[in-house]
C-alpha cells in the first residue's frame, strides 16, 4: 500500500479540498490551515524535497501556484501570501511529498508566524565566507 499521503490524495484514495489540477501538478486546500484559502501546491510524480525534484516538475509546480495565487487573490483579496517551502525534518517538513505552501492573510487576519521573525545584524566577515563556500558549490 502507498505509504505517501499526498501520492494518496492524487491518486484519490484519500479526499482533498482540490482547487487546481493539470498534467503536472495538483493544488488542495491544507486541511489544518493557517489562515483562510492556505493552499497547497504539488507535483504528481513523488519527489521529497528541492533536491529531489525534476527541474521540469518544479517549473510546473511553480507555474501552477502562479495560477493559483491569483485565484486566491481574486477571491480572497488578501493583503499578502507568503510562499513556504519546507526541506527535511529539521527544517520541520512533515509531508516528504515537495508541496509549495501559498499561505494568503486577510485584513482581519492575524500576522502570519511564518514571516515574522526578529532581524538581527549578521557578521559580515562570516557570511562573506559562508556566501563564497556556497557559490564554489554550484553546479
Ligand atoms: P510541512 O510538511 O510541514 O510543510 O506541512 C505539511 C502540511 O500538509 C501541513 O500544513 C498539514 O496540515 C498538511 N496536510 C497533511 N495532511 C493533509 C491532508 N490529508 N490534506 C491536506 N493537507 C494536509
Ligand atoms: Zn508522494
């Protein structure tokens, strides 16, 4: 049996709030959500994280939530939406299915915990070398 809960949702065995679908790509509502319209965006073909991903289908992902976004917009009209993306269990993915939050705040709706946090000075001389550590990295 298909341990994947969204590999689940798209293949119907489990119901979803669906909101979009192409060949590529499913978007559903979150059944626990953070504020109203909170959708999710994913790909058809299980990939866990921004590693694993095709590029092709992460393009189809994101093109979708261009879609989607404006729908919520249109619908919703909300004063912001933040997209969150979250990769691994430290950085508390929950799903290991890639999924794209579109997380859209209402006038009456409270800040959004995902993008708040207190901004503090860095050290410039360590994200100097950490900024180059990476950038010798890529591919
Ligand atoms: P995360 O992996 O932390 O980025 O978040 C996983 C998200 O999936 C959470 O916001 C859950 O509420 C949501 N979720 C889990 N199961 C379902 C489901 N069956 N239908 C819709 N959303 C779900
Ligand atoms: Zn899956």
């Amino acid at each position: 049996m298909e341990e994947c809960i969204f590999c689940r949702i798209i293949k119907g065995e489990i119901p979803s709030f669906k909101v979009y679908e192409d060949k590529k790509v499913l978007a559903f509502e979150d059944i626990n959500p953070i504020s109203t319209g909170h959708t999710l965006v994913i790909p058809k073909k299980h990939a866990e994280n921004l590693w694993e991903i095709s590029a092709e289908d992460l393009a189809a992902v994101h093109l979708a939530s261009k879609k989607v976004i404006k729908a919520i917009k249109d619908t919703l009209n909300p004063i912001g939406v933040a997209c969150l993306q979250l990769n691994g269990r430290g950085a508390n993915q929950i799903v290991m299915h890639y999924h794209l939050h579109l997380i859209p705040r209402s006038i009456e709706e409270p800040e959004l915990p995902v993008s708040s946090w207190e901004i503090k000075q860095g050290d410039m001389k360590s994200i100097k070398e950490t900024a180059e550590r990476i950038s010798e990295a890529v591919e």
